[in-house]
C-alpha cells in the first residue's frame, strides 16, 4: 500500500488488528525483513512496517536519508492510519530511527524496541568508512555493499547453518539502487549520539540482541538496557545483526510477551 507524505511517499504493509506495533527496518534491507515476525503477531497485534525512502518499494528521497526523515515518515504514517500511539521499534538503523521518533515525537510513542542498534553516534572513523563506501558504491554498485555488510550481518551459526538466509539477503541488497544505499550511508554518518536520550525515556523499553552479533556486541546491548529506566533485555542466542530472520521464533516470542505485558 502507498501513503502520501509529505515531500513523497512511502510503501507500507498494515497487518492485525490491536496493539499497534511500526517496525523500521535496518540498512541496506526493506519492509520485507519484518514479514515473518507480522505473521506471527498479527493474530493479536496490528503490525505496520514500511520501505525508508530509497528502499523496497518506496521512491528515493532527496539527498541524505537522516534519521529524522524516517521518523518522521514514520509519525506521519501513524497520522495517516488514524493511529495516535505504537509501539515503535527498529533493526539497526531503524533503531536509529526509532530513537529519533522519541525524541521528536514523544506523545505518539507507547513503547519502545530496540533490536541489534546502539545509542551512540558514529566515530570520525566509521563516518569516514561509510563516505569511502558511499563513494565506491555508486562507482561499482549495489555489489559493494553486499561485500561490506553482508559478512557481518548475520552471525556465524546462521552463515554456517541458513545458505538460503544469506542467499535471499544478498538478492534484496543486489536490487537496491546504489544511490538509496549511498543516501543511507550519509544518513547513518551523520546521525545523533541518542546516549543522552535513554535515561530521559518515560516509556517501557524492550532491548534486543543477537548472541552473535558482530556490530553490536551484546554488552553494548546489556549497558542501553541498563540506562533505559526499566528496560527489558533480551539476548538471542545463535544470532547475529538480524536476530528476528537468523531466530524468528525467539525473537517472536520475546516481542509478544513484551507487548502482551504492556
């Protein structure tokens, strides 16, 4: 389904009916990586997800895809769908993003699920990487990010055990435009340090990880969790960057109960 926004439009998925729950989906994927963790809450939930600006279905936005721009997106979806609060949660970059809905949009946050991301910011190093990576993507294509990040987004056991997994992963960022995953990376560069956002956070607040997880180690994970006042923590075990594909029914489980006890 499409939903008219300002400056654009974004591609979106409205399963369930319930609780509301909107996923953003991490980088350099699309909506279509939440689509097994809908089937399973939709029965009780009413899961929406939708295509950042670039990715999926969704036409490429103008110049660098910040944080803000996808929370935003995401705050005026839920106006268009009539819905006041969500949940909102995110995978890596969506956990960005979903950090960034808290701050510019409190009144219609209701909970909060931060899946494999982190709070801080950026080193001068990374953003310097992910220029040089921006920079060779839209030399040589969509290719270059698949040689970049695909080692890393997804844990060992998955990359030993899940050919498929790994196979469809690459298809997905394969046929993502080069110039949506360079807007991203500029995007992600230069986002905020949302460290000193946690402690501030009023909502209840699941935080979740792969065991494997070679971006974001699970101690990173366990110390955002601790600064989120009552936070839950959940680690996954056998699971890497994209914990609900690489463990969908763990990952499931630990959302519904979650949810459940809202």
């Amino acid at each position: 389904m499409k939903a008219s926004l300002d400056q654009g439009s974004v591609e979106y998925d409205d399963r369930g009916r319930g609780e509301a729950l909107l996923l953003l989906h991490a980088f350099p994927l699309d909506r279509s990586m939440w689509d097994a963790l809908a089937s399973a809450l939709a029965p009780r939930f009413r899961v929406i997800a939708f295509d950042a600006r670039g990715f999926g279905a969704s036409p490429l936005g103008q110049g660098p895809l910040s944080m803000e721009r996808i929370a935003d997106d995401a705050a005026e979806l839920l106006e268009v769908l009539g819905i006041a609060q969500a949940v909102v949660g995110g995978c890596s970059m969506g956990g960005y993003a979903a950090l960034a809905f808290a701050r510019r949009h409190p009144d219609r946050l209701r909970a909060l699920y931060l899946q494999d991301t982190r709070a801080a910011a950026d080193s001068d190093e990374a953003r310097r990487g992910r220029a040089a990576l921006a920079e060779r993507v839209l030399r040589e294509g969509s290719a270059a990010a698949v040689d970049a990040f695909l080692p890393k987004l997804l844990g060992e056991t998955t990359q030993r055990e899940q050919p498929g997994l790994v196979a469809a992963l690459t298809a997905r960022i394969l046929a993502t435009s080069p110039q949506a995953i360079a807007n991203a990376l500029h995007g992600l560069a230069a986002r905020a340090d949302s460290r000193e956002t946690l402690p501030k956070l009023l909502v209840p607040a699941l935080v979740l990880a792969g065991s494997e997880d070679a971006i974001v180690p699970s101690a990173e994970a366990e110390a955002m969790a601790q600064a989120i006042p009552g936070a839950r923590l959940e680690i996954v075990p056998r699971a890497g960057h994209l914990a609900n594909l690489e463990q969908p029914e763990a990952v499931a489980a630990a959302l519904s109960g979650f949810l459940t006890g809202l």
